[in-house]
C-alpha cells in the first residue's frame, strides 16, 4: 500500500465520521471549520533478511474551528482512524493544541512492514549450465 492509499484511506475515515466538516487538500480553502491532513514524514529502517521497516507520520491540522470544538473533536477523531481498515498499524497518536494563526495537530504514526522482492538464488541442483554462482 501508498502513501497516496494510506491519505485516502485517512481522508475516507475524516468523511464517513465528520460529514459536516469537509477535508482540504488543495484548492480554494474552505471558509467554514475543516481537516487538512500531510504527511509528516516516511522514515525506513531495515530490518533483517531484506524486510523494511515504513513509519508514516501523518498530521491533521483542524483549521479555523473553536478551541473548545477540537479538544471535543480529538477523542473521536481517535476513533475514526481507529477504524480505518488498513494493512498499516497505528503506533501511536498525538494532539497538540493550537498556536496562533494555526489550528490544532493530531499526529499519527503508521507502520508497515516492506517486504524487497529479491530474484530467488539458483541452486546447484537446477543449473542448467552457463549460469554464475553468486
């Protein structure tokens, strides 16, 4: 799964639990209250026997509402991405409260294990001839 996937998936959970409050991506901003989710950052470690480690760290900025409607709004927001079916898992999340000009931050973190599709090594056995031992 994508990056891109992963933000649909963000997106679709934001609509199906808060249908009053749209999702901005681009384009002309709402003027009403409403989510604006980015990528934070992708970090990937490797682990062992080519297996990678994603973590997607995905924020979800809550624009132009009252102080007191995010703090409300931060447990259920919870549960949405709680639900999200996905191949990910939720590590861990986070609400930060707003500084001026700027709307209150849930950060969530993502993690996906990466599986690197390695050619399978030829065994001695089925060498047909011509081909190198690695």
């Amino acid at each position: 799964m994508s990056v891109q996937q992963l933000r649909a998936s963000i997106t679709a959970a934001l609509e199906l639990y808060f249908p009053d409050v749209p999702v901005y991506e681009e384009g002309e901003k709402p003027q009403q209250a409403y989510f604006q989710p980015a990528l934070i950052s992708a970090t990937y470690d490797r682990q062992r026997q080519d297996r990678y480690l994603a973590v997607y760290r995905f924020g979800i900025r809550y624009e132009q509402g009252s102080p007191l409607d995010a703090e409300a709004m931060a447990d259920r927001l919870s549960e949405a991405l709680t639900e999200m079916e996905d191949s990910y898992r939720m590590v861990r999340q986070a609400w930060e409260a707003g500084t001026e000009g700027r709307g209150p931050l849930v950060t969530v973190d993502y993690m996906l294990y990466l599986q690197r599709e390695a050619p399978e090594a030829v065994k001695m056995g089925h060498m047909a001839g011509g081909e190198r031992l690695k």
